[in-house]
C-alpha cells in the first residue's frame, strides 16, 4: 500500500470513528445536547480532529443523517419483497412505520429537526434521502402503470404517500396525536387502522 493510499484509507477510518460516536450521541442524548468537544471526548481526540472533517456540528449532523437514510433504503430492500406492486407498498408503507418505531431518536434526526439543512448551501442540491425517495416514486410509478391506486402522477402519488404516513409518524412522535383521547394498544390500533384504510382509499 502506497503513502496516499495509506493516508485517504486513515482519514476514512477517522471519519468513520466520528460518525458513528455522533450517531450515538445524537440518538441517545440529544442532538441539541452535543457538541464537537463532547464528541472528540468520546473518541478520545481533540476537538481540532474533527474539525479536520466538519466544519461544524450540522455538517457532522448531514453525513449522520445521510447513514439514516442509507439504513432506511436497506430495510426497504429487505421488507419489501411482493411481486405485486400494490402489495409491495403496503409493505414499504409498514416498513416506514416500523423502522420510525424501531428507531424513533434517528427518525427525528433523519425528518424532523432542521439543522442538517444548514450544512447544505442550496436546499434543492439536498440528496440525503435520494435512495429511499426513489424507491417510493418508482413503485408508485408500477402501481400507477398497473392501474392499482388512483393517481395518475407517481410524483403526487409518492408526496401523498409518504406525506400521510410522515404526518402520522410526526404527531407521534412529538405525542401530538394525544389529542385523539388514545393511548396504549387503543393509540397503536387507531394508527395501523388509518394506515390500513388511507391505503385503500387509494387503491383502484
């Protein structure tokens, strides 16, 4: 191994030091909560390492939040595996549901806090997300091809989509949904029943 194939394998493996300490932290304290110095304590470096890497906290947050993302892309790959296009998304719809319940600090991280948009200077160039997005606009685009919902754009279809379930995730999360007078396995039932009925009411 050369020199600068030894040094860009080193600086991969710092930043993947310092990735997955923020993961950590972030989940499991609060990202508010941090800061780079607490994160260059955990790793056991000086808060100058890392910002050899990122220039600030939201940065770290970006490429965070960007693993997400990679993880969420990677159960879809895995819980969705129906021939039949609606069926398959009836099975992403809950396998978004079930990886926000598996992972409810990271889905915050990932869809509901602002701060990794910082770190990107033009929102539309944003591509955290890119893989997962796409993998709902292509399936709305077979079910609409197939004649199995009733829209007839899969950009529409998949803002409808992914809008209601992130709406529902959202007010649970944020145990806004406490509104509805539920709590306990009635709150979980009242959920899974108006996923279940939001998806036939789409269906052709």
């Amino acid at each position: 191994m050369g020199i600068a194939e030894r040094k860009e394998r080193e600086k991969a493996d710092m930043r993947r030091k310092i990735v997955d300490a923020a993961i950590q932290m972030f989940v499991e304290e609060g990202y508010d909560k941090m800061s780079i110095r607490k994160i260059a304590d955990k790793i056991e470096y000086s808060p100058a390492t890392i910002y050899l890497y990122y220039k600030d906290k939201d940065e770290l947050l970006y490429d965070v939040q960007s693993e997400g993302f990679d993880a969420l892309a990677e159960h879809f790959r895995k819980a969705v595996t129906e021939k039949d296009p609606y069926r398959r998304l009836k099975q992403m719809a809950w396998a978004y549901v079930n990886f926000y319940r598996e992972n409810p600090q990271l889905y915050d991280l990932m869809f509901i806090i602002n701060d990794p948009m910082n770190a990107e200077e033009d929102e539309e160039d944003w591509k955290n997300g890119d893989n997962a997005y796409d993998a709902l606009q292509q399936l709305m685009q077979e079910c609409i091809d197939n004649k199995l919902v009733r829209f007839k754009n899969a950009v529409v279809a998949s803002i409808s989509v992914w809008g209601f379930l992130h709406g529902l995730i959202s007010l649970d999360l944020r145990c806004r949904i406490k509104v509805c007078k539920l709590s306990g396995s009635d709150l979980e039932e009242g959920m899974e029943d108006a996923i279940n009925e939001y998806l036939r009411i789409i269906k052709a």
